[in-house]
C-alpha cells in the first residue's frame, strides 16, 4: 500500500523526470509517444513483420523511455528505503 501511495504522490516528480529527459513541452510528448509506440511495437510485434513493414528503425528513443522508466522507479525504490528506514513500522512483512 505504501509503494502505491508513493506511486501517486510522485506524479510531480515523475512529470519533473520526464521533463529533464525529454527535452521540452511539445516535443517531450512527442517523443515520449512515439518512443512508447516503438516500444510496443518491439515488444509485441514480430522482428521479421517489422522488417517488412519497413519499420526496423532502432533508435534513441527506446533509451529515453528506458532511462525514465529506471529514473522514476529509482525515485519511488529511494524514497520507500528512506520512509522504512525511519519508520521500521511501516515495512511491508513477506
């Protein structure tokens, strides 16, 4: 529960995240949509249907999207460590 609430509370963070690493307003969702459509489009899609459709560009975006995604669960891991340290109560029990 505490991990979820951090999740959400973290938006600004996240937002702030997304700014330093995609540059500016308009382009930062540009690129981080088009980056997300790639991404998908590798994670689902076949590499031989790609290659067919033309579509085979591997670029930096897959590293811009993959850099955000380490930044903010690196934000959110950093701040559960510190919140358990000082507060051993709160420790998820497994």
């Amino acid at each position: 529960m505490l991990i979820i609430i951090l999740i959400v509370l973290n938006i600004p963070v996240f937002l702030l995240i997304g700014w330093v690493v995609f540059d500016s307003g308009a382009q930062a969702a540009d690129t981080f949509w088009e980056g997300l459509v790639h991404l998908l489009k590798v994670l689902f899609v076949p590499r031989i249907v790609r290659v067919f459709m033309g579509e085979e560009e591997e670029g930096l975006s897959m590293l811009a999207i993959a850099g955000y995604f380490i930044a903010c669960g690196a934000a959110v891991f950093a701040e559960y460590r510190a919140i358990v340290w000082m507060f051993p109560a709160l420790a998820i029990e497994a």
